[in-house]
C-alpha cells in the first residue's frame, strides 16, 4: 500500500469477520510472526502490517520525533487505502501503542498485547547489561541471553527469534520503546470496545504497575497472561486468541 510515509506490506490470511489487524512490536514483522498470522486466520482474516521504520519490507523512513502520533497517522492510512472497515486492531508492545494511537472510524475493538503506550517500561540493570550486550556483539548467545528475560522463567527463548533478533542488531538500528501516550487519549479511546493482556511475568511492564494504568484512563481491568513474559511465544498464542475472541466474537446487534 502506498501511504505518506512511502510503501507499507501487507501480509493477509484466513476467511471470516471481522478482520483483525495485527500491528506487531518494534523490530517484528509478518515474516517472523507468521505463528501469529497462522493462528489468528484459524478463525478470522488476519492481515498483518509490516511497519515502516521497522525492519521488514516497508519503507524504512520513520521520524525523530512525535513517532506515536505518526505511526497512528500511517495505521489510519493504511486502514484507508486497503479498505478495511469494522477492523479489530490486535496491537503487541510497540504496536499496542500505535493501536492506540490510531482514530480511524474504521477501528471497531482493540486487542492489546504486552502493551506499550500505557506507562514507562521498567528495565533493572541485568536487561539493561544484557541488552548493551546485545547491541555491541550481537552474538546468538548474546541474544539468547537477552531473550532469556523476556519469557517466563526456566523457559527458553524460540530459536527463530534469536536468530532474527542477532540478524537485526547486526544490521539496522532499532527503536526504544514509546512513552506513555498522553492520558487524556486514552481515555478517548475507552469509546470502542478494548481488551488488554499482559504477561505474568513480563519484566518490562508488571502487572502491578499496568493495572492501575489502565483502570485509571480506560476503567479496564488487565487480563494477566499465566506463565507469559513479554515476549508472546507459539506457546502462548491461544491464549492471545482467547484475549481477542472477547471483542471480536462481540454480539453487534
């Protein structure tokens, strides 16, 4: 699709309504989440957007500054020119914030995964080491190692997303998380139907501080993901299903 901010890829599968819209998290895309894009087209069409500025197929422009609003800007594009209407928008991390982000009318619900945009991730000094460590010899074990922190302890990081994680920090420079989107937008946002889920033991958002976040600005209650860290493995995608079947399969009459 062609938007403001150049050319944007669009992966789609599955058959059925209402169409989820997955909006992956920084330095992801459909290449690396096709377990996704499997298991959420087993019941509803699933397309699935390459971000741009994020390593993928789109374009690799992405601004200095104001990257929340503009990324909310593309979605409302994108949205636009691939005419998708009554869409459930399935937001992980970076892309909850950029779900959040985005106002289109097109918009019906909104599933959010380990969702960014709500507070100020917490990173302690081991995840800031492992992630230096990480970014200046972007070695497998160096990865496997970083990865280790965002799954649920005793539990082992996919071999995939080592390897793609040790791929991108050799080659493209990524992100930092977003800052929490300004209270008084997500409090707008409580107007179409929201569900959000965390993992129990996601280091970078706890549950302890998330949940009053969101009860505060959408007087939501957080779903807490059992034996979840941050990172969504193919273990725990039903459990995704399940969180987006609660605004999806929502009766519309």
């Amino acid at each position: 699709m062609d938007t403001s901010a150049g050319g944007v890829a669009l992966v789609s599968a599955g058959r059925g309504e209402p169409r989820v819209v997955v909006v992956p998290g920084t330095g992801f895309n459909a290449a690396v989440g096709l377990p996704w894009l499997r298991t959420l087209s087993e019941r509803w069409a699933t397309t699935v957007v390459d971000l741009p500025g994020q390593p993928g197929l789109s374009a690799p422009y992405r601004p200095r500054w104001g990257r929340s609003a503009w990324y909310g800007r593309v979605l409302d594009e994108i949205l636009a020119a691939a005419d998708l209407d009554g869409v459930v928008l399935v937001g992980n991390s970076l892309g909850a914030a950029v779900a959040l982000a985005a106002g289109s009318p097109r918009i019906a619900a909104r599933a959010l995964v380990s969702p960014a945009g709500f507070i100020r991730l917490t990173v302690d000094p081991a995840m800031a080491l492992a992630s230096t460590m990480w970014l200046l010899r972007p070695t497998a074990g160096h990865t496997r190692r970083m990865l280790g922190m965002f799954v649920a302890p005793g539990e082992d990081p996919p071999e995939t997303e080592v390897e793609w994680m040790t791929l991108m920090a050799a080659s493209c420079r990524t992100t930092l998380a977003p800052p929490p989107l300004p209270a008084e937008l997500r409090t707008r946002r409580a107007d179409r139907p929201c569900v959000v889920g965390v993992g129990e033991y996601d280091r970078f958002l706890p549950p302890r501080r998330l949940a009053p976040a969101l009860r505060r600005t959408m007087n939501l209650d957080l779903r807490i993901l059992p034996g979840m860290g941050h990172l969504t493995t193919p273990a725990h995608l039903g459990d995704v299903v399940s969180l987006v079947a609660e605004v999806a399969d929502r009766p519309t009459g």
